[in-house]
C-alpha cells in the first residue's frame, strides 16, 4: 500500500531510442513549500549533450514563485541564475552569476516559473485550464488537460494515477531566451508533455518528444 508523503524524493530514468540518458530526482517538501530538480546525464551524444543541472524553487500557498535558482552545467554553459518574483510591485528580478549583472522585468500576478507549475499540478491543484508560464520575462501559455485515473505501470509497481496532458504554446510568438537545456526542449511552442501523477504527491511517469524523438521518464525510487 502506498501511503501519503509530506516530504519525499523521486528518482526516474529519462529513456530515448531505448537507453536511458539521464537520472532525474525530485525533492518536494509540501511543508517547507519547495522543490528541487535535478537532472544529470547518464549517457552523452550529440542528441544528448553531457548535463548536471539543478533547479531549486521556493514557492508560496498559491504555488507562486518566490525564489527560484538554476544551476547550469551542460557541456559549453557553466552559469547560475537566481530569480526573485514581488507579486506586490509585479516584478521579477533577475541575478547571473556568469556576467554579475541584475535584470528587472514585469510580471504578472498569476504568472510562474515552469517548475512551480509543474508542483502545483503534481499537488493536484491545476486541473483542466490554461497557465501562464514565465521564461525570462516571455510569458507563455500552458494548457492543460486534466483526465480520469488509470492503473500505469513502473519499475515500482503499479499505480493509480491521474493523467495530464500539458501543452506550451508562445501565443505571442516571442522568442524566449534561451534558458537551458531542460527548459528550452520542454518549452518549445506546441510542445507536449504527458504526465501520470499518483495521489496528488509525486509524477510516476512522463512523456514528451525532444526533435522528434519520444523520450520516457519512469519512477524507479521513492522515499521520504
């Protein structure tokens, strides 16, 4: 039996072309209200550059951003970026290691990075609808289609889990910067994501397609 977890760790194998190419973790803390992701290669090509990167949000009751820092360590990019969100004055600030330099820009008041929403839906909290997804002051939109429970197998067992299907679209067609690696694929206009969540507590399985080429992500541990 699957019991309820307050705060955890996840760890899941990214697969493409049937090998795995990376280990993504995730600590969730629904607590302390943050999240961290980590996704570091396990296999290298030129599909799938070598990569160890970490994204770290603190977030508030509302799975709005507060803090929220990336370090990037993929192949030719060494950087960390540190955003911090003032809902109250609806701007966003911007701090990078790599140049020194500090960057404001406005946002608006239901607007979150990609990986506070992506809590959010995890938590349960982001049925059917559309959400605005901030990467470095482009705003874009995320839609999501909420669907009934289905039994979804994994090298843990089996779950029941809600499925998501989420689609990023740039309804405004401006370029966002570029990012990093793990964003940049995620975020790109039309792209799709599906992901299985269980009991509103953490993702047992996801689905997206990177150039084309399907890319799995199965749970393979848990634990508080």
């Amino acid at each position: 039996m699957h019991s309820f977890l307050a705060a955890f760790t996840s760890d899941y194998y990214m697969k493409a072309l049937g090998m795995n190419i990376a280990r993504i973790t995730i600590q969730q803390d629904a607590k302390d209200a943050d999240i961290e992701i980590r996704v570091k290669s396990v296999k290298e090509s030129v599909l799938f550059p070598q990569i160890n990167n970490i994204y770290s949000i603190k977030y508030n009751d509302k799975f709005l951003p507060l803090d929220y820092t990336r370090i990037i360590r993929q192949h030719s990019v060494n950087d960390q970026v540190s955003v911090n969100y003032n809902y109250n004055t609806t701007q966003a600030t911007m701090y990078r290691s790599s140049d020194k330099s500090a960057t404001q820009y406005p946002i608006l008041k239901n607007m979150r990075d990609v990986y506070s929403f992506l809590a959010k839906v995890i938590s349960g909290s982001a049925g059917t609808g559309v959400y605005l997804i901030d990467v470095n002051g482009v705003c874009l939109q995320a839609e999501v289609i909420q669907h009934s429970s289905e039994k979804v197998k994994t090298p843990m067992g089996e779950y029941a889990a809600i499925p998501y299907e989420i689609t990023f679209h740039n309804s405004k067609s401006i370029k966002p910067p570029y990012v990093d690696m793990v964003t940049h694929n995620m975020l790109q206009d039309n792209n799709k994501l599906n992901l299985w969540v269980y009991n509103n507590q953490f993702p047992v399985k996801a689905t997206f397609k990177k150039k084309a080429i399907n890319c799995y992500c199965d749970l393979i541990s848990i634990k508080q």
